[in-house]
C-alpha cells in the first residue's frame, strides 16, 4: 500500500513515523531522474546509481527490487526504520523525484 508522497529536488531528509513496534526493513518507490541517487537511514544506504524517467519499487519485506517493472539486482544493503521517527536521507545531483513510502507495520 502507497502512502505519503515527497518531492525531491535537492538533497534533503524527510522523516517517517513508523507506528509498528518491531524494526523492519523499509519499503518504498523511487521515481524520476537524478545522478548518483542515494536513500540513506539509521546507518545504512542503498545505492540507485544514475536515474533517467526511472521508477525503482523497493520491497524490504521481501529483499525485492525492481526497476521499471523488472527484477533488479543492486549491490546494496537494505534500509531499516524503527519505532517512532526515522531520518531518511536522499542524495544526489539534479534530483527530479518522487519518494513514496510503502510500509507495512509489524507488532510484538
């Protein structure tokens, strides 16, 4: 499920409240153009390289990435959020994205 939308066009952190009590890997869609795209949290950071009219689905949940539709294989770690607030960093240059979060909540 889609939920909140940021547009990205410089390097900025948004944050994300994540109500589950249990730590999960973050889920989330990129889409749109950049050099050198970077989503960074809580001391790991996934790598998206250049992006041209590009959409990126991540699904952490499932350890699944795939850009524009297919399956992708990065060579990168996986975002984690935790209960409460979490700072989510994207970087890069000449940023025209949009950032929509897609997480599902899990309790103890």
């Amino acid at each position: 499920m889609e939920g909140t939308r940021f547009r990205i066009y410089q390097a900025q952190s948004i944050n994300l409240v994540y109500s589950g009590t249990r730590a999960i890997r973050a889920g989330f869609k990129l889409q749109g153009s950049g050099t050198n795209v970077k989503v960074s949290a809580n001391g790991k950071t996934m790598s998206f390289g250049n992006m041209r009219n590009t959409t990126f689905d991540v699904d952490g949940e499932s350890y699944t990435i795939k850009q524009d539709g297919e399956d992708r294989l990065l060579s990168t770690e996986f975002i984690e959020l935790h209960h409460g607030e979490n700072r989510v960093s994207i970087s890069g240059s000449n940023l025209n994205l949009t950032f929509s979060e897609q997480l599902t909540y899990q309790f103890i």
